[in-house]
C-alpha cells in the first residue's frame, strides 16, 4: 500500500512523463462542458438519451444507422466512418454476431463511497493512492482537495473511496469509514459532513481473466469476419494486448490519425 511520501519518492526508473489535467474549479463535468461546447463550434452533432438500433449495411460499409430518440426515431445517412467506442459486445450485437454461450467471470459489485469531511483529509501532497494491503475492501483512495484547491467550495472536503466488497459485506460505507481510519487518512476527530455510496456502472473495472480476454479475443475474431470497412472499433480489447488507458489512448490515436 502507497500512502504519503512513499509514491512521490519513488526511484527514477519507476517514473515516466504521463501528465494529469483538472479544471481550476470543482467538477469533472466543467472539462467535458468544454469539449462539448468545442465540438459544437466545429459542427459536431450530439444525441443525447438516444439509442442505435440498426446498423444498415451494404457491400461491407454501414451506409447509414437508425437511430431511437426521446422525439422519435431517426436515420443517419451517408456514413463515411464509425468510430466504435461502446465496446466489443455491442458492436457485435450489432451486427447480428451469434452472442449466446458466452460466459464471464465477474466479481461483487463495487462502490463509490462519496464523503465530506469537517477538515482537509491527511493524504500530503498526494491526490489519490491505491491499496493492495491483503484483506482490505479499500482499492482507490481519492482527495480532491489536493488537485482543485476550490473542492471544499464551504461544503466539506470531498473524498472518495472506491470498494471492492466481498460477496459478504453488507456496511459498505462503514467499511470505507473504517479503512480511511486504518490509512490514516482521517481519525476519530474528524466530522463526517455526508456520505453515499453509489454503484460503479457496469459492476466496475474489468477483469481480465483468461476466460473474459479469450471471450474478448473471440468476439473481435467475429467482427473482423463481417470485413465490414467503415468500422474502426476503440476502446478495451478493441486490439489484442490493449487493455489500459495508455495503450488504448495510443491505439485511439494511431487509429484517427492514420486513416
């Protein structure tokens, strides 16, 4: 387990030149705001609470994608590419690929346990550690007082705690409680001003056993059979070996910039 000073003197050769970037004010949605009101003024459309439910293909190349929105249902036509970001699965879903017997490992649902605290939590100068210490429910502790100064914003000081229960525990945020004590993050003295757990959308980080990346392996096999042109699929697994966001972020790139 890393935990104050121990991460930021680490030796050299476990360093590299990967870089953060949070906005100045609180809140993660203020960067995709951003994006999005660029986007816009580069003339990208966006569709909100819309779903695809056809992908309507002719010699190999999706032509055009019938889309179902709140106002009704719609057609998008012309299409040049496709840059597939919302996984293997449902791209081949999509493309009418046989999804039945497959099975995964999956594990206990995990948690956000979201807390504000009455003082600044005892973290230094890092902003988040993981936890590998053997029997602890504890996987990423993250302060966010420590990248956005303005976090606290007269609320309490944010800080959350991700958990990944065995299938037995049932108090989950009094095991966050616990362990952030355990950590030394808080201690008795400390207040707690709120606190909520939430589930991680779609059970959490994915597993990559041997049976979820040969079921991975096999589905993209599928897709690469239909030799549909105008598919570029993005994301986990959407390459052999690319699994985390530095590998997909490079694959991302070489795909967009080499078309």
């Amino acid at each position: 387990m890393c935990i104050r000073d121990s991460q930021y003197t680490l030796p050299p050769y476990r360093t590299d030149n990967q870089k953060g970037f949070y906005p100045k004010e609180y809140g993660m949605f203020r960067v995709l705001d951003k994006f999005k009101e660029s986007l816009e003024q580069d003339g990208v459309v966006f569709l909100t609470s819309a779903m695809i439910t056809k992908l309507n293909i002719e010699q190999q190349r999706v032509k055009s994608i019938s889309i179902k929105e709140e106002k009704g249902e719609s057609t998008l036509e012309d299409i040049n590419e496709i840059y597939w970001t919302a996984g293997l699965p449902p791209l081949a879903a999509s493309l009418g690929v046989n999804m039945q017997g497959f099975n995964y490992d999956k594990r206990p649902q995990s948690y956000y346990v979201n807390f504000l605290f009455d003082k600044k939590p005892e973290m230094d100068l890092l902003y988040y550690f993981y936890c590998f210490e053997k029997g602890n429910r504890s996987f990423r502790v993250t302060n966010y007082s420590n990248y956005c100064p303005g976090a606290n914003n007269g609320r309490g000081y944010p800080v959350c705690v991700e958990v990944w229960p065995e299938a037995e525990d049932t108090e989950i945020e009094n095991i966050a409680t616990k362990e952030l004590k355990q950590f030394g993050v808080i201690d008795d003295s400390y207040k707690i001003l709120f606190v909520q757990k939430e589930k991680v959308h779609g059970g959490g980080f994915p597993l990559p056993t041997i049976t979820n990346v040969s079921n991975m392996n096999t589905i993209r096999e599928k897709i690469e059979e239909k030799e549909i042109k105008n598919i570029i699929p993005i994301g986990v697994m959407a390459e052999k070996n690319v699994f985390f966001i530095k590998d997909i972020l490079i694959d991302a790139y070489s795909k967009v910039t080499n078309r």
